[in-house]
C-alpha cells in the first residue's frame, strides 16, 4: 500500500509535534514528575565494582546485568556514571541469590 506522507510518529498523516508539558492533559491524571528515572531505591542499580563482585560470586548472574544508560548518556554518547549497571534477575526468579 502506498502512503502519501510518513510523518514522525510512523503514521500516514500530517505533521505533528507534540510541545513540552509542565501539566497532565487532564486534572484527574496524576503529574508526570520522575520521567523514566530509575526509582527503585538503588536495589536494581549496580555500581562497576558491584557488578564485578556479583559476577565473580555468580557467574551465571552475568547474562541478567545489562548496561544502564540514560538520556544523557545516550545523546552525548558517553557511557553511564557510576551507576551504568542494571540487573534484571527477576526474568528467573531465585536462581541468582544476592
């Protein structure tokens, strides 16, 4: 099927752009206020040294740590600070044991 014009979004339509919002769209929606910042209270982010220590204890818990990487990051193309680590263990629960 041919499309007339791709815009943006993917989407055979008209350009559009959505602006920055300070506000929900509606009063009942609750504010957007920590965007995609990890808030697990530090438990699932790993300093360098900490994820070295986990894999030498557990050597099968290096295919579950993935590198963390913000906005930042991303767009300046530097690797993560301290925190540039993120384990996700919970793919098969009790197998790794911290």
């Amino acid at each position: 099927m041919k499309r007339k014009r791709i815009n943006a979004y993917l989407a055979d339509a008209n350009d559009t752009y959505l602006g920055r919002r300070s506000k929900p769209l509606r009063d009942w929606m609750p504010k957007c206020i920590y965007g995609s910042m990890p808030n697990d209270g530090g438990f699932l982010v790993l300093s360098n040294p900490e994820k070295e220590s986990l894999v030498v204890q557990y050597p099968e818990a290096d295919r579950y740590v993935r590198r963390f990487m913000g906005s930042a990051e991303f767009l300046r193309g530097t690797p993560g600070g301290a925190s540039s680590f993120q384990t996700r263990t919970w793919r098969q629960p009790g197998s790794v044991r911290s």
